[in-house]
C-alpha cells in the first residue's frame, strides 16, 4: 500500500508540475503491445501464465517509468534507474523467450529510456549498446523481417529524448524570464525608493531651511520674507517635476543645475558654499551620478553637521574624475553611516555598480567628507574652471 501511495503522489505532483509533456502523454504508445496480447489469446504463446504474467508486469513498469521521468524530483533518482533496468532484463527476456510478436515491445523500452536518459553524455553511452542488442536479439528471432523494430527503437530512444530535453530547456527558460522579470520590478522599485528618498530628503531640507528663515524675516523685512517665500514656491514646484520625473524613470540630473542648488540651499541654511570645479567634460550618466552625491552630501550638510563652510570640489583626468564635500563642522556631526540608511549606503550601491568607490566619514581637519571617483568618459577635450566662493 506503501508504494502505491507513492505511486499516485508522483501522479498528482505530475499533474501540478508546469504546462508540457507528461506520463500520460506516452500511455497510448502501449497500444504497441497488442501483438503480444493477441498471441497469448490465440494459444499460440508457450506457457501463457509465464507470458501474461510478464506483459502484465511490462506494463506496469512501463508506467510507473514513464511517470517518474516526467516528474524532475523523481527521475534521477535510485528508484527510477532500477525500475528502467527491471524494465530491460523483462524485455529482453519476453523477446528471447517468445519471438516475433513480442519484439514490438523494444520500442517501448527506447521509449522509457529516452524519457529518462535525455541529456548527451548518457544518452550517447546508453542508446549504442541497447540499439546493437536489440538489433542481436531480432535478428537471431526473427532474421531481416523485423529490421524495422530495430529502427523503431533507435527513433523512439532519440525523438522522446530530444522532445522532453527541449520541452524542459523550454520550461526552464520561462522560469528563468520570469526570474529576470521580478528581478526588473525589484531593481525597479529599489531605484524608485533611492531617488524618492534623495529627492524629498532634499527639497524638505531646503524648506524648512527657507521657512526658517521667512519666519525670522518676516517681523523685520517683509520683502525679503516674501522673496524666500517665491523661492520655496519654486522649490516645491521644482519637487513635483523631479518626483514625476523619477517615477517614469526618466529623470538624468544636471551637475551644473545641482551645484547651483547646492549654493542656493547652504547659503539658505548660513554655511558658506565653495565651489571648485575643473576637468573634462562629463558623460550625462557620469554627471547624473555626481548630482545624487551633491545632493545628498549637501542635505546631510544642511540637516546635520552644524556647519559654517562646506566645500565642493570636482577634478578629474580623461580616466578618473573624482568628487569631494566637505563640511568643517561648527556644531555637533552626525555621522550618516553611523545608522544605515537609504542616502549614502544606496548612493555607494550605485557608484560601486558604475564601478566607481564612495568614501565617508569625519575629515582629518574636522567635519565630515564624502568622497565619489568614478570612471569619466572624455567626449572631447574641454576643460572648464569655476573657482567661486560665496
């Protein structure tokens, strides 16, 4: 009862395995043994118990192979390999033992043993030599006249192993694509987090920083409030563009228009901005990259470093550009990476995957240092120098 519980388990997990061929499929090929069937009914067999015992257990072999080696979990395993070789010893003893009729049922022995050797090496060991056998035994029974069954089981060893490899390669495949999608929408979404993060971290910053500074205005010099409170305006304006920029995918940051903001937001919050810029030309993806790093050192500057000077500075060669801001840290510094989050730690994810490194910590002098090189792609020899301080 055991092994029948077995039996049908493999059945059902066949049944739930993905879309293709399975054991059922290589049923009506025993329809093959209806010759054998015919000469025991006609009395012509000898010993007939011996004979129908033997057909019945070919048959329940033959099915029982056939299941497992559609069920991956099932095929290779001890089980399968010693049912398929009780399968052969049968065979070829019903072919020996009764001739002519019964050499129908060594092509379905090549189909049992395509189903479970299909893969190159095996196969080439195993189908040889069962071919030559086969070919032996017919001959001695039943001479040149059935040197189609010799054929039929070469084909049926080959055909059923190379359908079920590429059926399995097939299916194997679509999980691999399906894999790739959820990959895609998982890169997908870390990307969107990343930039939502950097983006509303901030646009925030430079807010509250703005309103800070409308509030103290405002009792004092009502047009200056009001200038700070068209540029908060713009600010958030600005947000919305980058947000839906960053939701299509789109979005590729201007270095030069991120330097400007960084300006604009460290002057904002009383930290004097110093901007050095030299070197070639930059490709956009190169700049894009830059401008997350500007954005993000600039944020923590203004959120968290207390300080009174931060520098910015970018040099490179034709090879390596590198990126460095600095901050001299006039009040308490939190160190960002002390906690991980989603700013630095995902912008060194990123320039780690351009093949790039991104350095942080407290700067030999006091403050705080972010570090970026990366690989600069030269379009074409230009150099620009922006030495301002301001």
């Amino acid at each position: 009862m055991r092994n029948i519980r077995r039996f049908f388990k493999v059945v059902r997990d066949q049944q739930q395995w993905e879309r293709g061929p399975n054991g059922l499929s290589l049923l009506p090929w025993l329809l093959m043994g209806l010759g054998a069937l015919s000469h025991l009914l006609g009395g012509q067999a000898p010993n007939p118990w011996i004979g129908s015992l033997g057909l019945i257990t070919f048959n329940t072999l033959y099915i029982a192979i056939v299941f497992r080696a559609c069920h991956p979990p099932s095929r290779e395993t001890p089980l399968t390999w010693g049912l398929l070789a009780a399968l052969g010893v049968l065979t070829f003893a019903l072919a020996i033992g009764y001739g002519r009729e019964w050499l129908l049922l060594f092509p379905l022995l090549g189909l049992a043993v395509g189903a479970v050797v299909r893969h190159g090496r095996l196969l080439r060991w195993v189908s040889p030599p069962l071919v030559v056998a086969v070919g032996a035994v017919t001959f001695w029974r039943d001479s040149w006249d059935s040197i189609g069954v010799v054929y039929g089981t070469f084909m049926s060893v080959m055909v059923t192993a190379a359908i079920l490899a590429l059926d399995e390669s097939v299916r194997q495949l679509r999980a691999t694509r399906e894999e790739l999608a959820r990959a895609a929408v998982e890169k997908e979404r870390l990307r969107f987090s990343r930039d939502l993060h950097d983006l509303l971290g901030h646009t925030l910053s430079v807010i509250v920083v703005k309103s800070e500074v409308v509030r103290r205005l405002a009792p004092r010099d009502l047009d200056a409030a009001l200038a700070q409170v068209a540029d908060i305006e713009a600010v958030g304006r600005q947000a919305l563009t980058e947000i839906r920029e960053a939701v299509t995918g789109y979005r590729e940051g201007s270095l030069a228009t991120e330097l400007d903001r960084a300006r604009d937001a460290l002057s904002s919050a009383g930290i004097e901005p110093v901007v050095r810029r030299s070197g070639p030309l930059l490709e956009p993806q190169t700049e894009a990259l830059l401008s997350w790093v500007v954005r993000e050192s600039t944020t923590n500057a203004v959120r968290h470093s207390g300080a009174s000077r931060c520098v910015i500075a970018l040099d490179g060669t034709a090879d390596r550009v590198r990126l460095t801001v600095t901050d001299d840290g006039g009040g308490p510094v939190v160190v960002p990476d002390a906690t991980p989050g989603s700013g630095l730690r995902g912008l060194r994810e990123r320039v780690a995957a351009a093949g790039g490194t991104l350095d942080s910590g407290p700067a030999p002098r006091g403050g705080f240092h972010v570090t970026a090189e990366l690989p600069a792609e030269t379009p074409g020899p230009h150099a620009c120098e922006d030495d301002r301080a301001h």
